[in-house]
C-alpha cells in the first residue's frame, strides 16, 4: 500500500471537569491526530502524550514536531505492505513511542479500511460484548468520590480505577471499601511512590484490590519485582512498558501479574499484539488503558479490547464522561450495562467531525 498524502494535527480538547493524577491537573487533552490517505481510502489515528512530559518524557508539542519534521516524510510516498515494514522505516530515530503510534496507528486503520475489514479483525479479535470499567482521579472529597463510584456501580461497571497519590491512598481506600465492601476496585499510582513505602503498601495489600498499578518509577521493572515479590496484590505495569523489550525484562523478573497496553505508550498496534502474545505465553493477563483519547482513539481502543488475553476489564469510557462535545463524528457510547461492543465498520469506526476538528486545531501540516 502506498502512502499519497498524510496531515498532521495538534488540536486541543476541553474536559468536562479537569482530570487530576499524581502528576497534576489536566483540563485539556491535547492529541496528535493523522489522517493517511492511499488512493480513495482514508485512515485516522490519535496519539494522546498530554500537554506536558509528566506521564511519559514525551509530550504534545513534542510529538507534534517529531512526526511533522522527521517521521511523515519517511512515510509519505513509499509503499508499506505490513506494520514491520512501517516501524522499520521509523527505528531510525530513538524512543519517541507516541510519535511513532501516531504514523503506524494510522497505517493500521488505512489498512482496514482499504481490505473492507473492522479494524479488530485486522489486529485478529473478535466481534463479542468487551467489558468496560469506570476510572476517577482525585476528588475534592470523599463524598464526591462516594457518589462518583455509586454512580458508577449503577451504571453496571465491573472494575473501578482510583488513581492514588500521597495524601489521597490509603485511608480513601477504607471509606471506599467499607461503603463498597465486594466491588471490585484497584488503584493507579502513576509513577508516584517508593520502595520505602513498603509499610504502606503491606497495609493496602489486606485491602482485597485486584490490582496496583504502576507504583514506582515510570521506566522502573528492578524495584516493581522487589515490591511484588512482598504482596499477594498484584501489581500492573504501564508506565514502564514503553517497549516490548521493557515487557520482556519485567516478565523475565516477575515485576507484575498484569499489563497494561496502550498503544500510544508502545509505539503502535504491532508493539502492542507482540507484548499482549508474551503476556498470554508467560500466563500474565492485559487489558486495555486509556490516554482519554476523544472518540476517534478510543474507537482504536475498543478495537484492540477485542483481541485474546483481555483478562480484565479496559479503560473504555463513553464520550459524555470526559468530553461535552465529542471530536468525532459519533459518540463512543456503551451498548449495555458496563459493556462496549467493537465496530463492524471498515477502517476507522469514529472519526473526526470537520467543523469541530478544525476549531481544536492549533497546529497542522501537508504532506504529499
């Protein structure tokens, strides 16, 4: 498949209410979309580092210069039958994940289109209920918090993610638990704690959480099987997954029970599928995360959802949670009671609305 033209976009999103984690207070999303055009077919994808290199070193207007000065005009042009063929063509320059999904991401969806295929047979899923939890950063109280997570259960999600920082862990999690004693919950630590907080975790480990997630350094596998090691909770990675090699070394250590794959953080959807198929070998279960990408990434997302080894409960929010008015053309909506299901459209199942892309717009480039 040749690619003809490519566009760049930096665009901006307003959340609903601010979003706040470990690493700050996010009221925007800001996203790096591709649109791929080969012949009369057209591809999307979204790439969402946030506006600062708080959760990976990468961030919006980094990845926005990186694929706009060095990886489009590797693309633009030349001829890729395969995801190999693509991330070879980009392994001429370090790092840089997010920048790369962005091209490759966009290569997938182009692909699908251009066979007539939903994008999550092309990445070898399966057309089936996916099932979807709900994810609450710091509240102002624990009585919002409370209603948050009320209205969630309501709402039939499965699993509920807290995100968790010094000052808002542990004792949370006792209200939290003794208001929800049999829902199942596990928290995000973002990168945010410490060997030296052993004590802590020894107490949160009596809890009954399904998971902890990333709780210490974000390139760090050595210390995350030190800690595991020490709980019967397992711990999940994302953070430091930033390359299947780094997936590779933390199952060879037995730094986690869990994975969690976003395809921004891998650097694309072929990253992602090698590190899913390690985990399903070595018996360690995945599930899907979110960057709160708007509808056209987390259509993606869902797609991905669809494939094997998905043994928990994904990051997959319908639009009204995070966005008033979606970038998309649709709305990512749940199709029953804490549940999403994949799309049967070729290519892309969302993408953006013209009007509303072009008033988010802060930066784009041509290429052809």
């Amino acid at each position: 498949m040749k690619i003809d033209a490519l566009d760049v976009y930096l665009v901006k999103s307003p959340l609903i209410t601010p979003w706040k984690t470990a690493y700050g207070e996010d009221p925007d999303i800001y996203s790096i979309l591709v649109k791929m055009e080969s012949g009369a077919d057209v591809g999307w994808s979204e790439a969402s580092p946030l506006f600062a290199p708080t959760y990976s070193p990468e961030c919006a207007w980094g990845v926005y210069y990186v694929v706009k000065q060095f990886l489009a005009p590797l693309a633009v042009g030349k001829t890729f039958d395969s995801a190999e063929e693509i991330n070879a063509a980009l392994a001429a320059y370090k790092a840089n994940p997010f920048a790369k999904s962005a091209i490759e991401i966009a290569w997938w969806t182009l692909e699908a289109k251009r066979r007539n295929l939903p994008l999550h047979e092309l990445l070898g899923g399966t057309y089936h209920q996916i099932l979807a939890g709900a994810d609450f950063g710091v509240q102002e109280s624990y009585d919002k918090l409370l209603e948050l997570i009320d209205g969630a259960v309501r709402a039939g999600f499965s699993r509920i993610k807290l995100k968790a920082m010094p000052g808002w862990d542990l004792e949370m999690l006792k209200v939290v638990r003794a208001a929800f004693p049999t829902q199942t919950f596990h928290i995000d630590c973002n990168s945010v704690y410490t060997l030296e907080d052993l004590p802590k975790f020894k107490q949160i480990d009596k809890l009954g959480l399904a998971m902890i997630e990333q709780p210490l350094f974000h390139n760090d596998v050595i210390d995350h099987a030190k800690l595991q090691a020490q709980l019967d909770t397992p711990i999940c990675l994302d953070e430091s997954l930033s390359h299947p090699r780094a997936a590779l070394q933390a199952l060879e250590l037995g730094a986690c029970r869990y994975m969690n794959l976003k395809p921004g953080r891998l650097g694309g959807l072929a990253n992602t599928l090698k590190v899913n198929n390690m985990c399903a070998e070595a018996g360690v279960g995945c599930w899907v995360g979110s960057m709160l990408e708007t509808g056209v990434g987390a259509g993606i997302c869902i797609e991905l959802s669809a494939i094997g080894n998905q043994t928990y409960p994904g990051d997959l929010f319908p639009s009204d949670r995070f966005y008033a008015v979606e970038l998309s053309t649709k709305r990512v909506e749940l199709a029953g009671p804490g549940y999403v299901l994949p799309s049967q459209d070729p290519g892309n199942a969302f993408v953006p609305d013209p009007a509303v892309l072009k008033a988010r717009t802060l930066e784009s480039a041509h290429f052809e």
